[in-house]
C-alpha cells in the first residue's frame, strides 16, 4: 500500500468535485428519507463526508465519514465512522457536507470526492481497490443475503397460497 496522498479543498479537482456532491445533495437527502418508510432497506450504506472544524481552531479540522444520518433543513447528525473519535455522535451544518455516499446492490452512488483521490492511486493498487464492493472493509455483508431472503419467502408463501 502506498503513502496517502493528502489533497485540499483548494485543489481544483477536489473542489469541483465537492461543488457536485453539494449540489446533488438535497436528492440525495430525499432518498435518505425514503429510505425510514422502506419495509425491506434498499440502502446497504447512507454516508457523508463533511468537515470537523477543530474545537481550539475553527479554521483547522478533517473531512470525516458519518453514518446512521438523519437529515434536517440546516445540519445532518450522525455517528463518525473514522478517526480518533470513532462511534461518537455528531452534528454538522450542511454547508460542512462535501460528499455523499449511497450504496445500493454493491454499487456506489455519489463518492464525487473518491473519484477525485482515485486517481493518485498507483495502477497495481487501483486495481483491487475497483475489484471490491464499495465500501467493504466498512460494510462487509451487502444487503443482496436480505433482498435473497426476502425473495425466497415471497415465493415459499405465494406457492403455500396456490
């Protein structure tokens, strides 16, 4: 594995890209809604990247990965998924939200940024990167045993019905 590669929201990449995901972020949001109402889950992962300003200096922090999201008109709360302070519940404004995640069926949605950092990714690395599921190492079962389940009991019940 090689050295990470550490890019600002200054790089002009990066900000193009953080300009996209904050521009699709409200239909991301509604998706996110849709998903409380979902009797089967279609989402196997719902994450943010957003920016944690650092409590002795506001201009200072890190862009940090939140999950089990609730969205409202001003800020997103959620749990940070990396860092120091992994598991602690969050609350951040929106204008902090540079990127969204979804995953659906083993395919990313969104990831504007990650598209971005792929990039400084040697070839031989990229390679098995692209080979797994979107975020894997964080969410290792996809939802594709659930939806199986499900199908195989709609079918077990239809044939029982007949």
């Amino acid at each position: 594995m090689s050295d990470p590669q550490w890019l600002t929201s200054e790089d002009p990449a990066m900000a193009s890209a953080m300009r996209q995901a904050r521009a699709s972020f409200w239909e991301f949001a509604r998706n996110v809604e849709l998903e409380y109402w979902r009797i089967v889950p279609a989402h196997e992962a719902t994450l943010i990247k957003a920016f944690v300003p650092d409590p002795a200096s506001k201009s200072r922090g890190e862009f940090q990965f939140v999950d089990d999201i609730a969205i409202s008109k001003t800020a997103v709360r959620g749990t940070l998924v990396s860092g120091r302070f992994a598991g602690q519940s969050i609350t951040v404004p929106i204008e902090n939200v540079c990127d969204w995640f979804l995953v659906i069926r083993d395919k990313g949605i969104g990831g504007f940024t990650v598209d971005v950092l792929k990039k400084t990714i040697p070839a031989n690395e990229l390679d098995e990167y692209e080979s797994a599921p979107p975020l894997a190492e964080r969410y290792p079962s996809p939802c594709e045993t659930l939806f199986e389940s499900v199908l195989s009991f709609t079918i077990s019940l239809t044939a029982e019905l007949t």
